[in-house]
C-alpha cells in the first residue's frame, strides 16, 4: 500500500489491465495503450477554493474509476524493494466510477 497522499484534488490510483484472455480462451497479445481503468489507492483533501473551504471529492479508497487515457501521470515506488507504479491524476480528469 502506498504511503504517498495527494496534494489537493488529486488522487493516486493502481491501474488495473484488461483481460487478455477471452470468454471462449482466446489469448489476447499484449496492448501498448495506457490504462484507462484504475482502483483508487488514495485520495487528496481537495482544492482550496477561493473562499477557504476545500473542494469535495466524491471517490474514496477503493472505489474503481474510469478515467481519460492520456491524462495520468505515471510515478514509481519503492515499497518493500519492489518497484510499483501508480497513477497521479486529478479529480476532474475521471470521467465515472463503479457502482457498488
């Protein structure tokens, strides 16, 4: 789990791939596109708006999100001498979460 917390209305998301397998056992190769689906690892405490009040962000730790392809920025960590990359993006580049 990371320890890094946002800043502002960002939040730190775990990409999650897509299948590669098909419902009948087809093995799908690879894709090079970027994720576009993630599971929200951690969430900032909001943009500080012009009164002082801070901006509400409506996803919370473990919520899966869907988000523009092109709009994370990829970071890695060190978290027990594994590298792990996460997903930096701001709140109002995801375009929908999951329901539950």
């Amino acid at each position: 789990m990371a320890k890094l917390i946002p800043l502002e209305d960002y939040v730190l998301i775990e990409a999650i791939k897509d299948e590669n397998t098909t419902a009948s056992g087809i093995i799908l190769p690879d894709s090079k596109e970027k994720p576009n689906k993630g599971k929200v690892v951690s969430v900032g405490p909001g943009k500080t708006l012009d009164n002082g009040s801070k901006s509400s962000i409506d996803v919370t730790v473990g919520d899966v999100v869907y988000f523009t392809q092109y709009a994370p920025d990829e970071i890695e960590l060190d978290e027990a001498g594994e590298k792990v990359k996460y997903l930096v993006i701001k709140h109002s580049s995801l375009l929908a979460k999951e329901g539950k």
